[in-house]
C-alpha cells in the first residue's frame, strides 16, 4: 500500500482506508466492518481457492455486507463454461473454476450458511484466456461475470 502511494504519488489525494487481513483467519481487522458495507468489488480472488475455501472466504465476506436488499458482491474472475473443477495441468495448483451451475449453487450454499436470501447473476465473457508469462492457452477457460445481490 505504501508503495502505491509512492508509484502514483497519490498519498495526499487518496483518502481511502485500507485494511490488510486474511480472509481465513478466524478474527480479524476485516471483523470491524461486519454488518457495515453495502457493495464489495471481488475480481480476480475466489476463483484462487478450492470450493471449500471459496465457501470460507464467501461465508466471511457475506458477513461484511450490510442485511438489507440490494447490498451485493460482484466481480469478475476466471470460470469455464463447459464444467466446474480443479487444475490440474499445473503441479500443486488448487484453483477451483466455476461454470454457471456451480457459481449459483456456491453462493446459494454461504448464503444459506449465513442465514440470507441471494439473487446470483452470472454470464461468461466470450474471450480465450492467454496468459503468455504461464504459456497457458485454454480454449476453454473463460472470465465470468458476477454479482451476488441480497434479496
């Protein structure tokens, strides 16, 4: 955080409040925020988990969220379309990428851990990922589109 400041020399600009916190941990900074927030932006972080631990950090965030209608967690990250699971074609990964099936019934499964009702809004967008610092090219892995909308 504090290079950030430095690299867009935005220190006296920038009146945000960060907060540095493990998601998993079971107390936290993040525990201050509980109940309080109305909107969480999440790209490009659950999709880094395995489902169990998707189910952990979505349980905490969802506690971070203000209980009323429209309060809401979207996001992008990276999902296929043709089937949910794990990758395996790099040793010791343990991502989990979702397809549509499997994003909805995630979120319908905290949300029914945290005692709320969810609307899930999920859509792929149509571009093939490339990472060339991975030489990854998955003609299936795609960046899919959430938001999570309390009802």
């Amino acid at each position: 955080m504090e290079l950030g400041y430095d690299l867009f020399l935005d220190r006296s600009l920038m009146q945000a409040h960060f907060i540095a916190a493990d998601v998993f941990a079971a107390t936290s900074p993040l525990d201050q925020l509980d109940g309080t927030v109305d909107i969480i932006q999440a790209s490009s972080f659950f999709h880094l988990f395995t489902r169990d631990e998707q189910l952990r950090a979505g349980a905490k965030v969802m506690k971070l969220l203000r209980h009323v209608p429209g309060s809401m967690i979207f996001g992008r990250q990276m999902g296929r379309p043709d089937g949910a699971g794990t990758d395996s074609s790099r040793p010791g990964s343990k991502v989990y990428w979702h397809d549509e099936e499997s994003f909805h019934k995630l979120w319908n499964e905290i949300a029914d851990r945290t005692g709320v009702k969810v609307d899930v809004a999920v859509e792929f967008e149509d571009v093939v990922f490339w990472n060339s610092s991975e030489n990854i090219k998955d003609n299936q892995l795609r960046r899919l589109r959430y938001a999570v909308r309390l009802k």
